[in-house]
C-alpha cells in the first residue's frame, strides 16, 4: 500500500498572516514626529536669522569696501551727504553697479532700480562727510537702522577701517557713545 502525502500550496498558511498597522498607532506615530517637528522648528527660524545677520553684515562690509575705493580716488573723503544722498555718489562715480547690497535679507525692502539708490531703498544707515584720517576702526560710518530695525534687538556697525561688528540688545546703536560718530543720520525709513 502506497500511502500518497498531499503537498501543501505554496501560499500563507492560516497562522502566519502579514500584521498591518493598525490606525490608532499610525495616529500615534504621526503625532510623535509632529511634535518633534515642532521642536525643531524654533532652533531652525533662529538658525535662519542667524544666516540673514551674516549676509547683512557682508553687505555691510561690500558698502565699507565700496567707501574706501571712493576715498582712495578722492582723496581720502567719503561721499559727503548722510544716507542716500552720500551712497548715491557710489553709483555716480562708478563704484557700485548694483543696489542689493543696500537691502538687508531680513527686512521686506524692495531693491531700487539699477544705477540708483534712495532712502525709501535703504536698509543701512549712512553717516557721510568723513575722512580716513577722521575714521578709526572706533568710528561707526554706517549700521543697520534704528528707529524700524532690520533685525530684533540686534545690530551691525560698519566702522570708518572697514571691519563690521554685530551688537546684542535694545541700546546697541548707542553703545560706545554711540559708536563714535558724534550721533547717527535720521533713519531713513
């Protein structure tokens, strides 16, 4: 007597099923990266304003670069006129093409149209009417705005030997007396 085995089918037997998730643990682990996301929100607006202060202060520092080539072709004088009406020379004689380095990153001002520049343009501040004799690497020559500031409780100050230096709190325009400048130009917003 021959005795025949039967062969299973090759398929899922009844005990070994595919587990799913079930909807509450979907839920939950949707809730779990939802608040993790949320905590790393704060740290990555902060880290973006953070890279937006950099960029100001790299403008700031093309407009110092920009000040010294002028004063180097006039003898020694930066543009007279504070704000615009002093930057705008920047543009006259040849020394800045464009304006965007006038526009902080962190503000929603518009840039102006090529070739020119005006206070409604403006992001920084501009004392004028110094000399390289007169500027040290003491005396502020340009900053950020005061009365609508670019960033909240911070600022940057372009000094008269070019370097720039960032400043924490409400007061940081006024510290060392006021940066030497003997009191910065109305804001020109």
């Amino acid at each position: 007597m021959s005795r025949r085995t039967r062969l299973k089918p090759m398929g899922r037997s009844e005990k070994s099923r595919t587990r799913w998730f079930t909807l509450v643990e979907l839920l939950v682990v949707i809730a779990i990266i939802a608040i993790l996301a949320g905590f790393m929100l704060p740290s990555m607006s902060s880290a973006r304003e953070r890279a937006r202060r950099v960029n100001c202060m790299a403008n700031l520092k093309q407009v110092g670069m920009t000040l010294r080539m002028y004063a180097a072709a006039w003898d020694e004088f930066f543009p007279p006129g504070n704000n615009a009406e002093g930057l705008r020379l920047l543009f006259s004689s040849g020394h800045v093409g464009e304006s965007d380095i006038f526009v902080c990153p962190s503000t929603l001002t518009s840039f102006a149209p090529p070739g020119t520049i005006d206070d409604a343009h403006l992001d920084y501040i501009y004392r004028g009417g110094l000399n390289e004799k007169e500027c040290s690497m003491e005396t502020g020559l340009g900053c950020d705005r005061i009365i609508t500031p670019n960033h909240s409780n911070y600022g940057s100050v372009l000094y008269g030997d070019g370097h720039v230096a960032g400043y924490s709190g409400d007061d940081w325009s006024t510290q060392e007396n006021t940066h030497n400048t003997g009191g910065w130009p109305a804001d020109p917003h």
